[in-house]
C-alpha cells in the first residue's frame, strides 16, 4: 500500500498522560499536514511541514502539542499532559506542492482521553 | 462569507435519486476548492480540486462546478447508489497550502 499510513488507529489514555502518533506519508510527496476533527466539525489545520521544516503552526497548537519531521519522510505529533478536550480524530496528509495539489490523507488516530 | 459553509448538513435519499450539495466560501483570495468523500473507518478520498471560475468536473456519476467569483461549488451525484453513503467535505485552500474545511454533507442512500 502507498497511501499515506497511520499508526496508532485508536489511542486510549488517561488525562494526564503522554501520546505520540505517527504518520508515514507517500514516499515522494515533501509536504506533509495535521489535522484535528472533533465530533460535528470538519477537520481543522493544526500545522504543516516542508520537507523537515515545520512552517506554519495553528493557534489550535497548545503548548503541549509537538510536532517533528526529522528526516523529512515520517512525522510525529506528540500531546504532552493529554486532556479530555484532546480527543479527537488526529488526521495526517501528505502533499508534492501547494494549494492547488491534491492532499491525501491517511485513516486518522481516533484519541480517547478518559 | 468568513468560513466554508456547507449546505444540508446531512441528506437521506433513495437508490436512483439524484442529489446535490452546496459549498460557499469566502471569495477573496481565493487559491483552490476541494471536494473529499470520507466513508466510516476509511481516509477521506479526494474527489476533485478546483481552480478557475466556471471549472466543471467529473468522475464517474459525480460532478462539481465552481463559481470564484460570488464563492460557491456545487456537487452532483446523478443516480445515487447506497455505496455513496458519505460525508462529503469541501475545503478552501489556504495561502500556506493547508485546507480551510466545511462540516460537511453527510449523505445516506437507502436501497
């Protein structure tokens, strides 16, 4: 499978704690998304990345949001301290160029926080 | 306009109904217009984008049209069948490339 993969599918934690999701983008494509959708809204921009920079970041993106690319191929978005406003479906999308290219996104990670 | 607005917010149609949704965005600055399927438990499936006024576009029974300039699209599925059952998103491309969503339409077709 080529498509943009994401792993884990479902993440149930307690408040409080650490999690960390990663998202493999297609291989070629140098841009790659976040995204938050929350129960009745459309996903929601958290930030972006070009190649292993990190360009823009949403207000959505608190403090104890961390988001990294080190190489420029997989990213991870990490949620220090997760609480229960955090769950969410954590959607990732990859991209080869700008506003007029097709993003392709990945299954999500559905996050629970009890 | 200030957001992606999409209209109904959900639609229940018959097997062979043909349907349509409405998505109205601010018309300033504007970049790009996509249209996303999303089936439960699945990625979201990009359906098409569009850039210029007056832009038409077709997959199969689906179509889409684009009016840049009083910011709205229309998505038409001609015969819809139950495997058309969806959310379908529209998103208004940012400056940054990022994708400006609507709640969506979700969609249920009965056989």
């Amino acid at each position: 499978d080529t498509g943009v993969s994401q792993n884990p599918r479902h993440k149930i934690t307690k408040r409080g704690q650490n999690v960390t999701f990663r998202c493999d983008p297609i291989s070629e494509h140098n841009r790659l998304y976040w995204y938050r959708q929350t129960l009745g809204q459309g996903p929601e921009f958290l930030t972006y990345f070009q190649n292993e920079a990190q360009l823009e970041k949403s207000r959505l993106l608190s403090d104890r949001f961390s988001a990294e690319r080190p190489k420029g191929s997989f990213s991870t978005l990490e949620i220090q301290r997760t609480e229960q406003g955090d769950s969410a479906m954590y959607l990732c999308a990859s991209s080869s160029g700008y506003g007029g290219d097709t993003q392709y996104f990945g299954p999500g990670t559905r996050l629970t926080v009890l | 306009i200030l957001n992606v607005e999409q209209s109904p917010q959900s639609l229940h149609v018959q097997e062979g109904d043909s349907t349509n949704f409405t998505c109205s965005f601010p018309s300033s600055n504007f970049y790009a217009l996509h249209w996303y399927r999303w089936e439960t438990a699945k990625s979201p499936e990009a359906l098409f984008v569009m850039t210029l006024n007056g832009d038409e576009k077709k997959k199969g029974r689906i179509s889409a049209t684009l009016n840049t300039k009083e910011g709205y699209s229309y998505l038409y599925i001609k015969g819809s069948q139950p495997e058309d059952s969806a959310t379908y998103l529209c998103a208004r491309g940012g400056s940054q490339g990022n994708l400006i969503f609507g709640k969506g339409t979700k969609l249920s077709v009965k056989p």
